[in-house]
C-alpha cells in the first residue's frame, strides 16, 4: 500500500552520556484509504435488493454500490500509537446497523501505549479490529473476493481494552482482551457483563503460521444472561512461489436459557487456496460449511436449522499497482429449503459478484 508520509518534529528525553549513541525513532503521521465498488447478481432475485440475511458484505442484488469506503490516519512513535478511520458503504449499514448514529460511520479509533522499555508489550484501548478471523473488512486483503460464513457471523470489529506482547524476533504474539460484547461498540441495553478474549499467533516460518482466538462473554441483557463461549483456529500457508491457502475451523456454544447447563452449539470448517497465474492474476476459490441447526448465529426457522455447503470460484486482475478488479462465482446449498426464489423456498443459491479496489 502506499502511504502518505507526513513526518513530524522528533522529541528527545533524557540525557545521554558521551559513551551512549541511542537512536530515536522519528515520529509518524501516515495517512490511507481504500475504495470498494461492487455489483452483484444473485440468480433468486430478491425483491428488495437485500441477498441474504447472514451476508453483511457485498449483499445487494442487481445494483452496482459501495461496499467500503475507508479513510484513515496513523500516528506512531517508539511509545505511542493511535489510529483514526471513518467509513461508508452497505458493509456499515449491514453490520453497524445496531449502534448509535454517531458512531455507525467509526471503523477504528484507538490508542496504545508500550509499557515496557525492552520489550514489544502495548496496551490499547478503544474500537479495535477484530482479534478473530482470517479476513478483514477491506476486501483487498482477502484472498477470495467475499468472505466466508465464518467470517460474516463472527465481528469484524470490537471495543474495549488489550494488553499484547510481540517476541523480539516477531514470530510470536500474544494478547488478552477486555470487550463490550460481541461486535460491539456500545453494549446492549440491560447488559452489565463485559467479555473477555485471548489471541496467540505463532510464525513457524515465513511460509506457515497458526493464530488461536477466542471469546467468552454474555451478549444479551442480564435478565437473560446466556453465556458464550468460541474459538477461532486457522492457519496460513504458501506452497512453492504460486500457491497461498488459509484452512479454518471455528466453533461456539451458547446456553441455551439463562442459567442452563445445556449448550447449543455451531461450527464451521473451511478451506481457501489461491494460485498466482502471473504477477497480476489469480485464481482462487473456497470450500466452507457452516452448521448452526439451533439458530443461535443464523436463525432459519426450519426443520433442521442453517446447515449450509458453499464453495467460490474467483478470479482476480491487478490493474494498476493500487488498482485491482476481481471477480467471483459463489454457490450455496443447504439441509433445508432456507433460501427464496420466485416466492417459494430453494435449498440452494448461487451468485456472481465483481468488485473495483483501488487504495492509497
């Protein structure tokens, strides 16, 4: 990505000693952005434009629109660092659509502050991408062109306070969290229990590396206190020069009443691998499954709940160094007729997305 880089004036501390040559690390002010256009077609044709339910990106059928638009600010120095980012497009309006006005538009904002003077230990507190997942919100940074169930029912983004710790030689990482929920910047009305989390990475090389996340917390109001507990495992992987793949698998359990010792569980296996043609074009695709037959993430209202199989197809052009054009083929099919199409239930749903990125 390229960057603006403003830099700005260098504070010195202390006193040196004639025998002691300590180099401080100038401060920076660095600025990026990101824009995501997108259509998609999806073959039930929805009435209202709106795709699926349990889809909170590129989810409008037959109409060309923004799925993200990102703007932000990065201030960093050996002891501080904070970031800034507002936003717009239906990825807001689909996955913010529970929090107040003013903070709808806020992807991230943030401080941290190192705590040690040797080592990489930080603590940062405010609205945070997410600690779970193997994919973002900034589509770019994905290897398939929409993300996976897995990714669209579990947060992209959180609040709250963390304390992290990076090894001097970088291959390993560390962090315990304190969050407001599940998704959340504010907290659910009636809701007085904060959550809690944990992520370690391990790099193993520069072709593989594993990252363990977690969350256990209550999401609902106190007076229906059901406790969540789930686990994000995933790891990334490169075969040779051409071959880059992500395998996944996530599972959760909610009580299923307050106070119950019964649990209802979901889980979701997947697999994603991508292959460089040339230095601009990729293939790439996804098997994924995703099983929630209690409806605690993805309600059906059917017989045997959301048990669903889907797989993606993708192909993508580098235009330019910060411009790229991808396109991909997307099919799902499940249990239970849980989809619609000309007003009568289909087991099965198939879609075609193409999107425009371009960042700076």
């Amino acid at each position: 990505m390229k960057k603006l880089v403003l830099s700005i004036s260098v504070l010195v501390f202390g006193i040196f000693s004639a025998q002691e040559n300590t180099e401080v690390v100038p401060p920076k002010l660095t600025f990026s952005g990101n824009l995501e256009l997108f259509y998609s077609y999806d073959f039930n044709q929805p009435g209202n434009h709106i795709r699926q339910p349990f889809l909170y990106t590129y989810n409008r059928h037959n109409e060309v629109n923004l799925n993200l638009g990102l703007v932000k600010a990065n201030y960093s120095s050996e002891n501080i660092r904070a970031n800034l980012a507002l936003m717009a497009g239906t990825y807001v309006q689909d996955n913010l659509a529970a929090e107040q006005n003013s903070l709808k538009y806020v992807n991230e904002a943030n401080i941290g502050f190192k705590i040690s003077k040797n080592k990489n230990l930080w603590i940062d507190a405010g609205i945070l991408p997410s600690h779970i997942g193997w994919e973002s919100a900034v589509g770019k940074d994905n290897l398939t062109l929409t993300r996976s169930l897995a990714a669209e029912n579990s947060p992209y983004f959180e609040t709250g306070a963390k304390i992290s710790y990076t090894s001097d030689n970088g291959k390993f990482f560390l962090s315990g969290l304190v969050l407001n929920g599940w998704q959340r910047i504010a907290r659910p009305e009636g809701n007085q229990t904060l959550a809690f989390g944990h992520q370690l990475t391990y790099k193993f090389s520069d072709n593989f590396s594993v990252n363990s996340s977690s969350f256990v917390g209550n999401d609902k109001p106190t007076e229906d206190k059901r406790m969540r507990y789930f686990h994000d495992l995933y790891a990334n992987f490169n075969l040779g020069e051409k071959w880059s793949g992500i395998a996944g698998f996530d599972i959760g359990a909610e009580q299923k009443a307050k106070g119950s010792e019964q649990y209802s569980a979901w889980y979701s296996p997947n697999l994603l691998l991508s292959y460089a043609i040339t230095d601009k074009d990729k293939i790439g695709g996804r098997v994924e499954y995703y099983n929630d037959k209690n409806g605690v993430i993805i309600r059906s209202a059917t017989p045997n709940g959301f048990q669903t199989f889907g797989y993606s197809l993708n192909f993508d052009h580098q235009i330019q160094k910060n411009l790229s054009w991808r396109t991909e083929v997307r099919g799902f099919s499940a249990k239970d007729a849980i989809f619609t199409k000309d007003n009568l239930p289909q087991s099965t749903n198939f879609s075609i997305t193409t999107s425009l990125s371009a960042w700076f």
